[in-house]
C-alpha cells in the first residue's frame, strides 16, 4: 500500500481553532466529538455557490445532531429522511414536510402511511413491492427510481443493496403510473467519499437514457436526485467542492442541451464531515513480542464507539498528538474487547515515539458518520458524547 503523509495539522484545523478545542476539553472525560458549526455553515454556503441549481436535502444520518439540524433548518436546507424517526426530528424543527423526502429503498406500510399523514409527499423507490406499498398508503405522491451504481472508486461504496438495473426503473415507472403515483424522477448514488467524478457522468447518461424512453411511454420525468459522494478531506487527496460542481455541472449540460431538469443532492459527509474532531485518549501501549517492529496503541474510541468508518480500513482519519520527536509505525486499537476493534493495521500510523499513555489524541475529520454510527453500551461504554461551538 502507498503510504500518503497527511498534510500539516494547520490544513485542518487552524492554531486559534485547535487552541479553542483544547481549551474547551481540558476537563472533560474522552472520548467526546466537537463540532464546529461555523464550518458546516460555510460548507453549505459553498454547495449553495457551486450547485446554485441544485436543492440541497441534507442526509441527517450523517450527523443528527440538534444544533446541526437547527443550523441546516435556519439556512432552508432540505432533509432527506430515512425513517419516522428522522422525520420526527426533523418536523420538530418547524420545517415544512415539502422541505423533506424520505429517501430510504427499505420501509414499512406503517411508516409510508405515518409519512403520509405527517404531509410527505416524495417517496423514494427501487422495487415493484415497496411501490406498491407507497400507492396503497400514499396515493398520488410524486416517486422516484433509484438506479444501480458499483460505487467504484469510492472509499465508502453503497452498491449492491440499495438501486436497481435501469430496465427495471424503466417497468417500474410505467407501473407507477397505473398505481396512481407520479413518476417524478431518478436518483442514484455514486458511492460515499467518490474520488472519481467520471462516475456522475456515468448516472447522468443513464438518467438522459430513462428520460428519453420513458416520455416515448407518455411519462415525463421532471427530476434527477443525484444523491451524496462529495467529499471531506481525509488523508487521502480529493478535488475541491467547486471542481466538481464544475465537472458535474458540465456532464448534466450535456446530457441535458434542451435545459437540465431539477436537481437534487443529499449531501452529508460533504457538508458535516470536516467540522468534527474527536477528542481521545491513549489507555495502553504495548508490543506483541519482545523483537516485535510495531508498537500497539490502543484508545479509548474504537469501531463500536464512532469509527466504524475504519471497518477495512477504508476511512483514514487524520491524527494527531501533542507529543513531539522521532516517529515510529503504529497500529491502532480500540479498547473494547471484540477482536474485530482494530482501526488501522495495514495501514500504519506514524506516531512519536514519545507518546505515553493518558496523552490525547485528537481525529479529525470526524464530523459525519462517527456519533450517530456510535453503539449504546457496548462493553458498557456509554455513546460518544457530542459537543457543539
């Protein structure tokens, strides 16, 4: 594997930033997640600046938190649901259910109909027996078909579970309509954390495709739902927001010559990921053997806590301590007793030699998908614990 060294802790977080932080956890018991909201303010100014076309329906799922929700909900964000539950949540924020779809494939009657009767009227589908339940409770909502994608060249793919073949969207629209639904447009995913912007030109067409054979069919889709796949910045190097939003922008102009159709975006790394850092501490440091080359260090966050993210290590956080001098590989654990709680193992840290145990150690980086993929008492360790500034 190559080895990539992140860019200086001041690329992430600023001196006056990470003073701030240190400062605000100097008492508190780790682990615990802050999130600046100042960042996920601007990051929505500059999807808003890019995609200006575009309706952002924020992914709550990433980061669920209430100050996060209020925040999205005062700037006119939209919310992509994935459950009652969210729904809830987000109605309690005072925003209109027109503001709000839920996009999960997977749901029950009783939720259609509870989603229903709350005002929602955009209803995500990829298969001919949840469309069915959506026209039994639902009637007359406006539908849309996710597409397959293999979320290639994504660090975190959603492929295979979620979206269905285009022939199948393509049957599963006209049914739509003699439900009584609206076919109102297409959605896919390219896979979370997409390095590869090819792979929006690759949904795009196939979404130019389903519009032209359908409206040979008298239906007239009227939206493309391009779902999440922006970045954060993680170790690994990514293009910036606005180089693509340009990419994209100029796949959806040619596709679409005679004027592009509604767009929506589900952001939720994007939007969230880079205004958190996790606040940890190192509770033990040994070696396996006595001529063993590499230093165990073991935290007190681990995958049941936040970081399922490094499930195969395809997540890598930066990480940094206030320890200083020579460095050395490391792996990196969490502290529970699943032997399944190893964060980075074949991917090796470099951490200074002079770290000790009871010293911090900050993850940035961790503001989407860290808290709310936290597990409750595990090992009896309590969920990650969320401030907000």
């Amino acid at each position: 594997m190559t080895k990539i060294d992140p860019p200086s802790r001041k690329e992430y977080v600023s001196d006056e930033k990470f003073e701030q932080i240190k400062k605000f956890s100097k008492d508190k018991e780790t682990p615990f997640l802050i999130i600046d909201l100042e960042k996920i303010k601007d990051r929505y100014e500059e999807l808003v600046e890019n995609l200006p076309y575009a309706k952002i329906y924020y992914a709550i799922k990433a980061n669920p938190n209430e100050e996060v929700v209020e925040l999205l909900a005062r700037k006119g964000s939209n919310f992509d649901v994935a459950s009652i539950y969210e729904l809830n949540q987000v109605l309690n924020h005072n925003v209109s259910p027109e503001r709000i779809s839920f996009g999960n494939t997977i749901k029950k009657e009783e939720a259609i109909k509870y989603a229903y009767e709350k005002g929602i009227r955009l209803f995500v589908t990829d298969s001919e027996n949840d469309l069915k339940k959506i026209a039994r409770n639902a009637p007359k909502s406006k539908v849309y078909f996710r597409i397959l994608c293999d979320g290639s060249g994504a660090d975190w793919p959603l492929s295979r579970k979620f979206g269905t073949h285009p022939d199948m969207v393509f049957s599963l629209a006209k049914k739509a309509k003699e439900l009584g639904l609206i076919p109102y447009g297409i959605s896919f995913h390219v896979g979370s954390q997409q390095r590869d912007v090819g792979k929006w030109d690759d949904a795009i067409s196939q979404c130019r495709y389903l519009f032209e054979s359908l409206k040979k069919e008298g239906i007239e889709l009227k939206m493309i739902n391009m779902g999440g796949g922006l970045p954060s910045r993680y170790i690994s190097p990514t293009m910036g927001i606005g180089e693509y939003a340009k990419e994209i922008t100029r796949f959806l102009n040619e596709d679409f010559p005679e004027g592009i159709p509604e767009i929506l975006i589900e952001p939720g790394r994007s939007l969230v990921g880079d205004s958190g850092t996790i606040v940890a501490e190192v509770v033990l440091i040994s070696k396996k053997a006595r001529v063993s080359p590499y230093r165990w260090v073991y935290l007190d966050i681990g995958k049941f806590s936040g970081l399922i993210e490094t499930l195969d290590e395809a997540i890598k956080y930066p990480i940094y301590t206030e320890a200083e001098g020579k460095e050395t590989e490391v792996i990196l654990a969490g502290p529970t007793c699943d032997s399944m709680d190893i964060l980075y193992e074949d991917y090796k840290y470099n951490l200074p030699i002079s770290l000790k145990e009871k010293d911090r150690v900050y993850i940035l980086t961790t503001g989407a998908y860290t808290a709310s993929y936290s597990s409750v008492y595990f090992n009896g360790f309590p969920p990650l614990k969320v401030y907000t500034f």
